[in-house]
C-alpha cells in the first residue's frame, strides 16, 4: 500500500444512507477519508459523473491517492457510484481493498432518487409525477446524459453488480449492511462496522448520530440551478457545511404529503419488479431481507 492510499470502499448504493455513514465513521480516529467525501475519481468513461480532469484511466494512481492527505488505519473513498464502476472494481481487486455496501429496498430507493432529482437537485421537472417517471424510464428517457436517473431501476438490481465486487476482492473483503435495519439502530450498525474493520466500537457510545444529505423540496429553481453551477467551485468542507443548512432554510418548500401518499401504491407495484433479483441477492450473500416486506 502507498502512504495514505484508500483501503477501504464505501461504494453505495446511491440514496442508502451511506452520506451519514460516512460522516460518522470520518469521525473514527483510526479512520481517514478524501479531501471529499465523493471524490468520483475510479469512474468509468461513460459515467455522468465521469471527470475527464480527473479520472484514474487519464490520471493514474498517484493523483488518485494525492485526494488522501490523513493517515490512519483505514482510509476511505466515500463515492457511492462507485458501486457500479469496473474501473473501481478493478482497482479494488488490484490492491483488495475491503468493501462497504448499503441495500435499500430497490422500489423506495427508486422513488427516492426521483424525488432528489426532482425536489432536491431540480434536474427533473417539477410537473412530472413518479408515475409518469416510470413511464419515462419504460420509454428511454435519457435525462440529458444521466445515468444515474435514467438507469436508476437496472442499479436497483444489486445482485448483479454485487456478485462482480466479489470476484474482485472476495467476500471476506465484503459488508453489506440493509439500509432499513442499519438505520433503526445505528449504533448497533456501527458497531458491526467497528468489529469487521477492527476497531475500537464503543467510540460510537453516546455518539450524535446525526443524519445528512436529506432530500428536500426546492422552493425557487431557479436560484437552485444558479447553485448547482457555483457549487464545483466551493472546496472548502467547512464553509459547505455552514452554507448547506442555511441555503436550505431559505429555499425549502414544504413536503407535498398527498402525493407521497398517493405514490405508495405505485411503489408497492414496483416492488414486485425486484422480486427475483431480490431472492437471488439474499441466497448469494446470505441476507435477511426481511424489512423489505413490510409495509
């Protein structure tokens, strides 16, 4: 290993929790991270968030590890779209880095990433409702480039990107946590964390569990897209994190709560789509999916 070179992957999925993982296990001090949390620097060409100033396939290795300026046991890259990456496969099974997964019910994690596009990141039209973004994804919409909307049902599938991780680094190099049982007792999730990466778990005794990267409702989007265009260039954590909460409260709109509740039915259709790949990732990975049952 390199000085200071990432051995550890929390690589998504995407919308499961994993921005407050990351944050809370930052805070470890046996664990490092990057100058960012998502760093997407092991993305494949054809990605959205594929940057071709920075990109191991253009940039090599030691630009990638330039990103990690701490040292410590474990050092982590906390992009979660690395999950579906071959370059971030591949470099994982050079150098068997271990793995950290999050599983979300895939039919809420689609209805989630529809509503931060929409409501949140303002990338999909205020009008359009989930049942019509279904339709949308059914047809081919390519949602100017991003994959990560349009293909946002296929990366639900987690079986099949799981199964190629572990050809890569092997299932000992593997966790994967279920979002919903992680989340109702967070401490408890860390703690499992702690144990597998060998490191001292009562840390996380009497720790802030605080959640973040929320979706909200975007009042104004136009003052939304005039953020989303400044936002590269702020590189500053810190100031991120003082700006954050106060461009929120002065751009949140409230929650349309009828049309969540309208959306449950179409989600529970949805559900049944996943059925089999569900099955499949419980029997390959012995998971209890359990709380993907309820309703």
């Amino acid at each position: 290993m390199f000085l200071n070179q990432p051995n550890l992957l929390l690589a998504g999925a995407p919308k499961c929790g994993t921005t407050s993982v990351y944050d809370w296990l930052i805070a470890h001090p046996e664990v490092g991270g990057g100058v960012e949390k998502e760093l997407f620097y092991l993305m494949d060409s054809h990605d959205w968030k594929f940057n071709p100033r920075a990109n191991i396939s253009q940039h090599g290795e030691e630009t990638y590890h330039a990103f990690f300026k701490q040292s410590a046991k474990h050092i982590v890259d906390g992009t979660t779209l690395n999950l579906y990456q071959e370059s971030a496969i591949n470099y994982a099974g050079k150098y068997q880095t271990k793995g950290v997964f999050f599983v979300r019910e895939p039919a809420a994690r689609v209805y989630s990433t529809f509503r931060y596009f929409r409501d949140t990141r303002t990338m999909i039209d205020s009008s359009i409702s989930f049942e019509q973004f279904l339709g949308m994804l059914e047809q081919g919409q390519q949602f100017n480039k991003n994959n990560q909307i349009s293909q946002c049902i296929e990366q639900s599938n987690y079986v099949d990107y799981l199964t190629k991780w572990q050809s890569a680094i092997g299932q000992k190099n593997m966790k994967i946590f279920v979002f919903e049982d992680f989340i109702r007792n967070p401490e408890a999730g860390m703690r499992r964390l702690c144990d597998w990466l060998e490191i001292d778990a009562d840390f996380y005794k009497d720790f802030d569990f605080n959640k973040a990267n929320e979706s909200i409702v975007i009042r104004n989007r136009k003052l939304n897209k005039l953020k989303e265009l400044f936002a590269p260039f702020v590189r500053s954590k810190g100031f991120k994190d003082w700006l954050r909460p106060l461009y929120y409260r002065l751009n949140q709109a409230p929650s349309n709560l009828s049309e969540k509740q309208q959306d449950k039915a179409i989600i529970e259709q949805l559900k049944q789509q996943f059925d089999g790949k569900n099955r499949q990732l419980a029997q390959v990975f012995g998971l209890d999916l359990s709380a993907w049952s309820k309703k």
